[in-house]
C-alpha cells in the first residue's frame, strides 16, 4: 500500500494555517454573489473592530483601480459593444492586478497587503473567464459587496 495515498493534501498539513475559500463564482445569480456569498467572505476576513483587517489605504489602492476600470468600461460600453470593450481594453489591466496583488502581498514587504484579502482578490480575477465581461461586472459588484460587509463588521482599519 502506498503511504503517499493516506497523506494530507500539503495546504492541509498539520500547522499548515487554512486556505482562504473564495467564494466568488460567476454562475451564481447576481443576488445571492451581492448578498449571502458577499456576508459569508467579509466573515471569513481577519479582524475585529478596525485590528488586525486590511488597512483602508492597502483597500483602497485594489479597490480602486478595480472600479476605475469598471468605471471606463461602463463609459465606453455606452457608445460601442461591451464585449469587445472588455476584451480589447480592460481584461488585460484587469488581469494585471493579479501580479500587483502578487506582488503587494509577498512576504517580507513593508506595506505587506493582507494575505486573505489577495487571496479573495487573485482568485476572484482568475474566476472570471477570459473574454467575459459579465463576469467581470458580476466580480465587480461583489467585491463591493464584500468590501461593505467588510466595513459594516469594522474589519477595515485606518
């Protein structure tokens, strides 16, 4: 028998901290990613009345540029076709916050961005499907969604 078989998956070896679920899925209906799913993730985020979260500045920097993007596309979907916009335009900015998220979260960094926040982040990107501009919109609104809850439940600190 092969004692590799029996093994814990390596994420979940004993002292190994718990892998951060995303739950963003760009199947579900826009009111349960908006709503429950949004709750459930702000809950799964550290800290407590403004400690140990993610700093607003370190929000504001990914939030930011994630909703200035969706910002442009909405302006230029008005007057031309939104997929095409999406495609030519956004998702490669789009999935560059990735590398930024990457890199803003690297051990050792100073301004080290909290690790389950750019897991919810990197991961959400990576669920949206390329070429899919329903989807980003859907990531959108529920990072927003998420990020109230997350303000709502005081695990944002100044």
């Amino acid at each position: 028998m092969n004692r590799q078989s029996h093994s814990p998956h390596r994420s979940q070896q004993r002292g190994a901290p718990p892998r951060m679920q995303v739950l963003f899925n760009p199947d579900k209906p826009e009111v349960e990613l908006l709503d429950r799913l949004a709750e459930e993730q702000a809950d799964m985020m550290p800290g407590e009345n403004g400690r140990g979260g993610i700093n607003s500045n370190q929000l504001r920097k990914y939030f930011g540029e994630i909703k200035d993007l969706y910002l442009q596309y909405q302006a230029m979907s008005a007057q031309q076709n939104p997929a095409e916009i999406y495609m030519k335009t956004i998702e490669p900015r789009f999935k560059m916050i990735r590398s930024k998220v990457a890199y803003g979260s690297r051990a050792g960094g100073q301004g080290k961005l909290n690790k389950e926040f750019a897991t919810m982040i990197s991961e959400g990107i990576a669920k949206v499907r390329p070429g899919n501009h329903t989807d980003f919109e859907k990531f959108v609104m529920h990072l927003e969604a998420v990020i109230g809850f997350m303000y709502g439940k005081g695990k944002i600190s100044k």
